[in-house]
C-alpha cells in the first residue's frame, strides 16, 4: 500500500465534460434489438488470463511477414526492400506497436464514452447494453497493453485520435456521443481490427484481435440500432449538428491536408527508428504506378468510405448537403478513382452494410461485394 498515490506522473489534468443523468424508471424491454444485443453481449463476455495464452512468446518469424497495412504498399517500394532485414523487423514492429498503441488509447477512450452513456442514454435497455460495452473496452485495455509491453513499448497517442477522443466526451449530447464513438471510432477501428487480423500471421495476435473484434461488431451494431431509431425523431437542426459532428471526426482522422493525420504520426515514428521517411516518400511516389499494379484489379474503398459512411446513411445522416463535403474530402485524399468524378457517382458507390457484421469482420464474408473495379 505504501507505492498508492491519488496522483501519479501519468495522468493527464482532469478536463471539465457535459454529461447529463437521466433516471429511467421504466425496467421493462422498449427496445427488443438492444435487450437481445446485451443478452448476447452477457453470454459472449471473455477472460483474459483464462482464455489467451500469455505465456507463449511472439512468434517474430511469422510476425515480420506482417503487413505494414499502408494505403499504398509501402514495404513494396525500393527503398524499403533496399533496407536490412533486422531494420526491416524494427521498423515492422514500430509500426505495430503505433497501431496497436492507438487501439489501445482509443479503447481507453471509448470505456470512458461507455461509462457516460449509462448514465446519459434514455432508455433501460441502452443503458444495459453501455454497461456491457464497458465491460468489454476495459478488456481490450487490457489485452492491448499486454501485447504492445511484449512485441514493443506503448507509444503516445496520435493528436488527431486525441482531438476526436475528447470532443466525443466533453459533448453533452448523448447522441454526438454515439455518432462520434459507435460510428466513427469504433467503425474506423473494426475496419481496422479486420484488417490487421486477417493479414497478420502471427498466432497470438491474430487470436486476441478475434475476441476484440467480436465486441466491437456488437458496439458498432448497438449504434447502428440506436441511432437509426432516434434520428426520425429528431428537428432538422439536430440532425445537421449529428451529420457534421461525424464530418469533423473523420477529417480529423484521415484528411492528409491536416498537418497533423495519422500517417504523419507513423512517418514520425518511422524517422525516430532511423528511417529516411524523405527518401521513402520519394521511391513511393516514382514507384506508384509500378506498386499500384501489383494490387488486385478491385480495390477496397477505405474505412470511411467503405465502412463509416455506410453506417451514417443507415442512420438517416449523409444527407446530399454533408455528402458533397466527405466526396470534397476523400477525393482530394484519394482520387475521383476512388471517391467519383461527382458527388452522384460518390453516393452510388458506397456499399450497403455487411448483413453480419461480426463474420464479416472475421473474414468469413467474400469482401468482393464490397469492392469495385479500378478504373482503367
């Protein structure tokens, strides 16, 4: 007892929020899709320390062939082939450690947007369902601090992830809480747990992004079927408010033309490892015809535009006025390509929702429906 202090050196200064309580004194089902979602999320409740094996160490063999799951294939370019192998491994495991650093500060995040919901949301069965979700996020702190302290060293968290993360608890809004994290963090992240999990090789990583991911396609679906029921009820005016909060989070996160995104962040950490992050932007940018031929001839559309984007207009918020913006946004990011030469040909490539998300992000799902063609 004598180590306990009320401060330690790695709490940040407390930040004022605006989270109201509302009482619910009706205990009876009102939203059967939520009641079943938390019965489901009850019986699916996992142990760390029972149901991973922590004992076994990283299989690094299988782990260097990991992915640096870059947008364009980065470790294709000359100038990372160029490099030797030990930095390559180096640099492999900075990169993983970055993401999976971030995971683990956006998980903190979402347990602390859990917590508030409780006690924010209207309705029992929302309330039910948020104190699973807390349950659940407090496990994936923990999982990711435990893997990150075995591969690497947990790294700060990016300023973009930071920006949303805070704005998502300070609202008072209980639904901006949901849009910025059940849609935006947690749709940008199981896009990402998808990913990671599917190209990874290495055994224990693969199996504790299995149990995460199983979560988070319940957190996403809980947003899903929360906000798809309030936004008919809501005035025009809260609905623009919910349409450009979603905006400005994922312009936050992805927009390049920001000085500060989350590949800058990576390129960051790249150059403190001893990498020429100048030098591989340059044999990326000469060699991108050349690596972007070695790519299928369908390419995914991204976390936002292929999973985000979807999910606001499930919810009745991508209205024509906010789509002409995330089409401005991702077209000066991507390509008309890849986002439309128009806001039209934008609106008529996002793809529907996976029907089940969890096989879905389990890769159990042909990701070809989800894909389109390469223009030619």
């Amino acid at each position: 007892m004598s180590d306990f202090r009320l401060t330690t050196d790695t709490q940040e200064p407390p930040f004022a929020t605006e989270t109201e309580v509302i009482y619910q004194w009706n205990y009876d089902p009102e939203v059967e899709e939520l009641r079943r979602l938390y019965v489901k999320a009850a019986e699916a409740q996992w142990v760390s320390e029972r149901d991973l094996d922590w004992d076994r160490d990283i299989d690094m063999e299988r782990f260097s062939r990991t992915p640096l799951g870059t947008g364009i294939p980065i470790e294709q370019t000359s100038y990372w082939r160029g490099l030797p192998a030990a930095t390559k491994l180096e640099l492999t495991k900075k990169t993983s450690a970055f993401r999976l650093s971030n995971f683990l500060h956006g998980e903190q995040g979402a347990l602390m947007v859990a917590s508030q919901l409780v006690s924010a949301v209207p309705h029992t069965d929302a309330k039910f369902y948020a104190a699973t979700q807390t349950m659940d996020e407090a496990r994936h702190v923990e999982v990711f601090a435990k893997y990150i302290e075995k591969l690497d060293e947990i790294q700060p968290i990016a300023a973009p992830l930071k920006s949303v993360l805070d704005s998502t608890l300070q609202t008072g809004d209980w639904l901006m809480k949901l849009v910025g994290m059940q849609i935006v963090v947690e749709g940008l992240a199981l896009y990402s747990f998808r990913e990671m999990r599917n190209l990874t090789e290495e055994p224990l990583l693969k199996e504790l992004l299995t149990y995460v991911a199983r979560d988070e396609s319940r957190h996403h679906a809980y947003g899903v079927q929360y906000v798809e029921r309030c936004v008919p009820e809501l005035d025009d005016a809260r609905v623009r408010d919910l349409e450009d909060f979603a905006l400005e989070a994922s312009r936050t996160l992805i927009d390049a033309r920001s000085s500060s995104t989350l590949f800058t962040a990576m390129l960051e950490v790249w150059s403190g490892a001893g990498l020429d992050a100048a030098a591989l932007l340059a044999s990326a940018e000469k060699e991108l015809p050349e690596l972007l031929a070695t790519r299928s001839k369908k390419t995914r559309l991204g976390p936002v535009q292929g999973f985000v984007i979807p999910t606001l207009r499930r919810c009745g918020l991508l209205s024509g006025r906010v789509a002409a913006h995330y089409h401005e946004m991702l077209q000066a990011n991507l390509s008309s390509s890849v986002a439309g030469a128009d806001v039209e040909e934008f609106l008529a490539r996002i793809p529907d929702l996976p029907e089940d998300t969890a096989a879905w992000v389990l890769g159990e799902l042909k990701e070809e429906d989800r894909e389109m063609p390469v223009a030619s």
